[in-house]
C-alpha cells in the first residue's frame, strides 16, 4: 500500500471525487486527505493536486477553507522550501485576511511548522510584519489567544534580538484593544 502507483491508481482519484463533489464535507475530507498522498505523488499529479487544495481554500463554506487550513501543518511537513514560499505562504496571507475566526485561528496554528521548516528564510520576518499590519489580533479573542499560543513556539526559530522587537510589538498590539 505504500507504491506511488496504489496513490496514483486509489488515493489520487478518490481526492478528485472529494474534491469536486457539491457538498462540503467531502471538500474537507479531499483537503484531510491531500497531505497524506502529496509526498507519493509524481510531479505533475502534485501541481493538480495543489492546484485543487489552492482552489478549496477560495471555496465560499467556512468549514471547507477551516479545512483547508487545519491541513497546512501537515502538508508543510510534505513539502520542500521552495513549494511551501511559493504556494503556502500566499495561502496563509489569505487566511489571515479571512472573516471568520475559525479560519485565521487554524491559520496562525500552521505557524510553527512554517517557522521550523523556513527557519533562517527572509520570508518568515514578512509572516509577522504581516500579521501586524492587517491587525489580526483586533478581529476576535479567539485569534488573539491562538497568536497568544503560537507566539512562543515561533520564537524558538528567532534570533533574540528580533525576538524581543516582535514580542514587543505583538504586546502593544495584544494589549491596545
């Protein structure tokens, strides 16, 4: 059960199934399942699949892009450097933007995964500018106490100096409501 053709063969159809049926559950299902057969996939079955997971993400059902962002941890467990900055980073940045709580908070719980597998990369200094510039933190509790969760786990991949700057920051936004 662990050949590239049983995934390609089984698990690759069942997710196109899931993925473009009308109801919302089996989306969720398709965006649960998509981590766990990326890795066994070939090339071109990747990008159609990321392709698909990407276009979940923009589906109008709440539930179907909480979904899709409860997924990121494991899928960037799946992916090299390069995937996760061009196709993961521009998600997150959607998801922070969403409306509902559900979606940022499973979003900001990607972060330390994201850290860990970026660490050292530029782009992770754009996450946190980002996260203070659209004022997440001012949209719900929920997502300040996720921020509140993920913030240590996210600085173990810092440097002590940029630590103790976006600390700072993030409390003056923490506490300016």
């Amino acid at each position: 059960c662990d050949s590239v053709e049983f995934y390609q063969n089984n698990l690759l159809e069942t997710f196109k199934k899931l993925a473009s049926t009308e109801n919302y559950p089996s989306k969720i299902s398709a965006s649960t399942l998509m981590p766990h057969i990326y890795k066994k996939l070939d090339e071109s079955n990747r990008k159609d699949i990321l392709e698909t997971f990407v276009n979940l993400s923009k589906e109008d059902t709440p539930m179907v892009r909480r979904g899709v962002a409860a997924s990121l941890s494991l899928l960037m467990s799946q992916m090299n450097r390069n995937e996760i900055k061009t196709n993961i980073v521009p998600l997150l940045k959607e998801f922070f933007n969403d409306n509902i709580d559900s979606v940022r908070v499973c979003a900001l719980e990607s972060l330390p995964v994201l850290y860990q597998t970026l660490e050292g990369e530029p782009i992770l200094n754009e996450i946190i500018d980002f996260i203070q510039e659209k004022e997440l933190v001012k949209k719900g509790w929920r997502v300040r106490y996720a921020l509140a969760e993920v913030l240590p786990q996210i600085c173990k991949f810092l440097s002590f100096l940029f630590q103790f700057i976006q600390i700072e920051i993030i409390r003056k936004l923490l506490y300016r409501l």
